[in-house]
C-alpha cells in the first residue's frame, strides 16, 4: 500500500505539470482576473453613481458588446482554429488581412452604435462613443490570435491587462470625481492602448512570416466566408444585449438595478463555468471513438453536477450577495433568486451538452439551429414577461429558455450516443 503512494503522488505531479493543464490554467488566469475586477466595481460604481445610472451604464456596456460583436465579425469564432492550422509563416498575413477587414467596418458601426446607445439610454453622446470604444477596440485586436497560436501570456498581457487597468484606472477616477465621462474616458484610454500594443506584438514575431496583406481573394470575398462565423457570434450576442435594452425601454427606472444586478450575478457565475467546458471539450474526444458513449454521458452528468451545485449556491447566495455589491441599494428576493438558480443550471447543461457532446457526435447542426430557435423564443419571451410582470417576467423568460435549451440537447445528445459504437 505505502509503495504505491510515491506513484500515486508522482502521476498527480504528472498530471497538474500536463501541457492542457498549464495551458488551461493561463488561459483562465484572464477569466478570473477579469471577473473580480467585474464584480469589485459592482458597489464602487454604484456608491459613486447611484444604482440608475449605474444601470443605465450596464445598458450602455451591452449595446457595446453588441457593437463588438459586429466590429470582430466572427474572427473571435472562427479565427483560433483557423490559424492555428495554418503555417508558422503564413499566420501574420492572416492576421494582418482580418484587421484591414476589421478596421473597414470599424468607422461605421461606432457613428451609428453611439448615435442609437445615446438614444436608447438617453446619454451624453460623447460617453456613449467612449464605452463603444472600450468594448469594439479589443474585437478589433489580437485575442483570438493568441488563443489560436497559443500564447496565453500574451494573451493577458495584450487584451485581458487593459481592460483589468482601465477598469481599476475608471474605479480610482470614479472616486475622485463621480462622473461617467470619467469613467468612460479611463476604460477607453487602455482598450486603445492595448489594441496598437497587441497589433505592435504581432507585427514583431518574425517566426509567425511578413505582415503584409493577403491579395489573393478581395476583402469582400473574405468577408464572406467570415459570414458562418458571425451568424453564430451575433445569434448569440442578441440573447445577451437585447433583454436589457428591452427591459430598459419598458420597466420602470427604478426597477431597472433589480434586472442590471441580477443578469450581472448570472453572467459572472456562468464564467466560472467557462474552464471547466473547455477542460470537457478536448477531454470527450481525445480517448477515441470507442469512448465518447461513456464520456459524453459522463460530461452530461457532470454538467447536472455543476448545474445543481450551481443552482443552489445562487439561490443561497444572491439574496444576501446583492445588497452586500450594491451598499444596501438593491436586495433580490428569493423567487428571483431562484429562478435565476434554474436558468444558471439550465445554462451549464445546455453549454456543456451542447459544446462538448454535441459538436463531438457531429451534431453541430442541431447545435446551431436549437441556438436560433432558443434567441428567438426567449427574446419573445422577455417581452411578453416584462410587459406582463416585469422584471420577474423577463428572468423567467430566461430562465426557461435555459431549461428548454437543456432538455433539447440533452435529448438530441443521449440519442446520438446510444447510436455510436462503443
């Protein structure tokens, strides 16, 4: 017994010193950072600001993201495997070309997106542009280049680093002077800063060939073939960006922080959920053929794991959390408490079915459509929700939509392994 420990405790240095372990581990080191930096101005911004205007804020970052999404048009998507099977040689041309392409669309979808967030949010338009800025700028850089070429460190120094400072830059500003335009113009200042930097890095590696345009096929040609990539991207932006501006247009202002807080606690919890898909997704598959039945069941049955786990640590938690983040401003019941359990559970089977048993029993076209489908239906439903009940209305729409998302996955997914040969 005792000679087998000195194996047993060599295997686990083994196995926490494997290359997907270390890689893993820095790739989450920006995901984590980034969260409590996130969930650190939650009562700065608020004790400064007010709960409304920190609201109104939270709506103006969403429509940003969706800006985002456009500006990067599918390259956060597609762009990693893609260059990664690339040769060493030819990576910088690609990139190179998907930033010329980028910076095309850049112009544009900043002077409309500031002019319909001001509008929207009824907000000085300079701070409008601003937080489109913080949000479009990093879409417009290098992430997805590092992740596909596997350089985690540059990685966080590049893209998730400005973003922490900038954050930390607005917080002490914010304290000095309570203001949003201060807080815009520091969160802008570094995502800018951190764009020419990373696209300086990346014109620097001589290993990764020339930094010179591809002129093989024309810019529209490429993006094109960019438009599968971006369909995916957008669907799901929509189901992040619109509920808010929905509940924004229709709820009262003062019920507004209730729905900021309560969709910021959920996003935040499904972060951490974020390593352990990936972890899931190349685990499923690497063993053969012979073993995705058992281990997609078993990433299935993990997924209800966390979901649970995750299920009643929100219902625990975010009653007495949310008055703790907001200084005594905002207090979410138990019901939404609850319901925001279900469609965080909802949310890991769904991700997890669907990302990691899913596409690995090829059944991406199920994926995709139960996707399209999904947006639409709670989109409808956040509507018919707020309009009916308010903000309770629009989380269950939610969260039921999470829960339907689950069951059809895991439906299409246990068919698909019990038709594979073991």
């Amino acid at each position: 017994m005792s000679a087998d420990r000195p194996s047993r405790r060599g295997g686990a240095r083994r196995a926490i010193g494997h290359e997907l372990v270390r890689r893993s581990a820095l790739f989450s080191l920006s995901i984590i950072l980034s969260t409590l930096v996130g969930v650190a101005s939650i009562p700065v911004l608020i004790g400064q600001l007010g709960d409304t205007t920190w609201a109104r804020l939270a709506v103006l970052q969403a429509i940003a993201q969706f800006l985002a999404v456009i500006v990067g048009f599918g390259w956060g998507a597609t762009g990693p495997s893609t260059v990664a099977s690339l040769p060493a040689a030819e990576r910088k041309t690609f990139f190179a070309t998907s930033l010329a392409a980028r910076l095309l669309i850049v112009v544009p979808v900043l002077a409309l997106g500031t002019i319909a967030a001001s509008l929207i949010v009824g907000i000085d338009p300079l701070v409008a542009a601003l937080i489109a800025v913080t949000a479009v700028a990093p879409a417009a850089g290098a992430g997805w280049y590092f992740i596909g070429t596997n350089r985690p460190v540059a990685l966080f120094l590049f893209d998730a680093l400005p973003a922490i400072l900038g954050q930390a830059a607005a917080l002490v500003g914010v304290l000095m002077i309570p203001s949003m335009l201060v807080y815009a113009s520091c969160t802008a200042s570094l995502a800018v800063l951190g764009l020419v930097a990373a696209c300086l890095f990346v014109a620097t590696r001589s290993k990764d060939g020339r930094w010179t345009l591809d002129r093989s096929q024309p810019l529209q040609a490429l993006m094109r073939d960019q438009l599968p990539g971006f369909t995916a991207t957008f669907t799901t932006s929509l189901l992040t960006t619109l509920p808010v501006v929905i509940v924004q247009v229709i709820v009262p202002a003062a019920a507004l922080p209730l729905f900021v807080l309560a969709d910021r606690l959920s996003r935040y919890a499904g972060l951490v959920l974020a390593p352990v898909l990936q972890a899931i997704q190349s685990w499923v598959p690497e063993a053969g053929p012979e073993h995705i039945p058992s281990r997609g069941r078993t990433a299935m049955l993990v997924a209800c794991g966390i979901g649970a786990i995750g299920a009643i640590g929100m219902i625990t938690c975010a009653p007495w959390v949310s008055p703790l983040l907001s200084q005594g401003a905002i207090a979410i019941p138990l019901l939404i408490a609850a319901i925001m359990g279900l469609g965080f559970a909802g949310e890991a089977i769904s991700q997890v079915t669907g990302l990691a048993v899913l596409v690995t029993i090829g059944r991406s076209r199920e994926l995709a459509l139960s996707a399209g489908v999904a947006t639409a239906a709670a989109l409808v439903g956040v509507l018919a929700g707020t309009l009916l009940v308010g903000v309770p209305g629009a989380l269950t729409a939610l969260a039921l939509t999470s829960i339907g998302l689950a069951v059809y996955r895991s439906r299409v997914a246990l068919r698909g392994l019990a038709s594979a040969r073991p």
